[in-house]
C-alpha cells in the first residue's frame, strides 16, 4: 500500500488553500510529508473545488516550476494532479512518476504522449463532464452505474492508444466529484470491491478532509483517518491524504490486530 501526501500550492483549496503557495512553504511541507510517511508527493497547483477561482496553464506550471526541480533532486517520487493537457505534457517532460487527472485523461490528444511516456496514470472519475467540481445531487443507486461506465469506455479509449493496462490505476472521485450526497460517497467506499473485481486494476482512494465526512462522527482527522483505514481494509492499493503519519501509524496497528493480513 502506498501513501500520496497532498501538496496543495494554491491559493483556494478547500482547507489548506494559500499556505503552501511560496515555494519555500511547499517545499518545507512536502519534506514533512516524506519525514511522516509519504511514499509519493501529489502536487496540484490549481484547486478543483466548487468555488475555486480559474487558474491559467501559464500559472500552474510556473508555480510547478517553482517546486518540481527542488523536490527531484532529493530523489522523492512526483504526482502532479492536473486536468490541463498543456500542464501535463510539461509534467510529462520532467520525467514525472505520476500523473493525476480528475477527467481521467479525456483530452485524446494527449495520447500519443501517454503512450510515449513511462508515467503511471490515476484515471478518476468524476460526475462532472469537464472543469472543477460542481455541486451536483447524484442518488446513491445510480453512481456505481456511472463509475463502471466511465471506467470501461475510458480504459478501453487508452489501451487502444498503446498505454499498457498496468500503468493505469484507478479513482473513483470522493466528495463533490461525486455528488453533494454524502451517501454516495459512502455507498462508493463500501462497494470499492466491485471495482477492483470488474477491472482488475489497482485503487486510489482520497477522502482526507472531504466533506461528506461530515456525516460521520468524530472529529474532521479522525473521519478522515477512519475512512482511509475502511478504504484499504477494502482493497484500496493507494491513499492520498493530508496527514500521511497518522494513516501510517494507524495501519502499523492494523497489522498489529490482524497479523493474518500481513
């Protein structure tokens, strides 16, 4: 199981928007997240939040540039979360590990790039058709629909562009991405298994500080911990979050408890 710690260099993230947005900031964050845990660091330097303001290719990959470099040289293995094919084809060019995508990759132009390339794709999935997220009211029973559709059609587009089956891993989108019904969300997190079975495909999962959590008991860090551990009891294979030592520590006890699970 691997760890992206979430660096978010915006202005307008939903809950850490403009404290990592100088590049000496990010950095010195993105060292705490490795220190804690981290196996992978997912930048995003545009928000994709309902109430987010638009941020130009340009912007993005200058506030990339800032940090990219810095964090290479230290050796630490890259995500950058992007739905902008220009900012992605310049990601693509640093020779990044991961590429992160909230469209799951729609711009078929990019393609032949994808395929050209060695990173690893999170394909996710998101109700929305294309820019951030909306609030949009999807009824529970009709989202796992919806994701097995998207998935098949979307996966079968990249194969036949030549991307291999085993570079793709898969997200099916938390939170607004899927509705501002928090019980889609938790019906998606209960029935992750399904998803696994249909594609045979790694998962990705990322409901740190979303806020269906609010549904739950419990403190914002310690739902969002809860509903981690849930998602790799699940089968999740990857977890992005904000706090990459409390879920570290947290499944070191798990392995504790269930030394069968080892």
């Amino acid at each position: 199981m691997k760890i992206l710690g979430i660096l978010n260099i915006t202005a307008d993230s939903f809950s850490d928007g403009g404290k990592f947005l100088a590049p000496l900031d990010a950095l010195a964050h993105a060292d705490r997240l490795l220190a804690d845990g981290a196996d992978i660091i997912d930048i995003g330097a545009a928000s994709s939040h309902p109430d987010a303001a638009p941020v130009s290719p340009e912007t993005e990959i200058a506030r990339l540039e800032a940090v990219v470099p810095a964090l290479h040289d230290v050796g630490a293995s890259l995500s950058i979360d992007s739905f902008s094919t220009p900012v992605q084809r310049w990601a693509l060019g640093q020779g990044v590990d991961y590429l992160n995508d909230i469209h799951g990759f729609a711009d078929l132009a990019l393609y032949p790039d994808l395929a050209a390339s060695g990173a690893r794709l999170i394909v996710m999935h998101m109700v929305q058709q294309d820019g951030v997220a909306t609030r949009m009211d999807v009824p529970p029973d009709e989202i796992m629909g919806r994701i097995l559709g998207f998935f098949e059609r979307r996966l079968a587009a990249l194969t036949a562009a030549g991307i291999a089956p085993d570079r793709m891993i898969l997200d099916p989108g938390m939170g607004f991405f899927l509705g501002t019904n928090p019980e889609t969300s938790l019906t998606v997190l209960g029935r992750l298994p399904e998803i696994s079975d249909a594609f045979g495909l790694p998962l990705l999962v990322s409901v740190s500080r979303k806020s269906f959590l609010k549904a739950l008991p419990g403190t914002p860090g310690e739902a969002s911990l809860a509903a981690e551990m849930f998602a790799v009891r699940q089968g999740a294979s990857y977890i992005r979050t904000h706090a990459p030592s409390a879920l570290r520590e947290g499944l070191k006890l798990l392995e504790e408890l269930e030394p069968d699970r080892r």
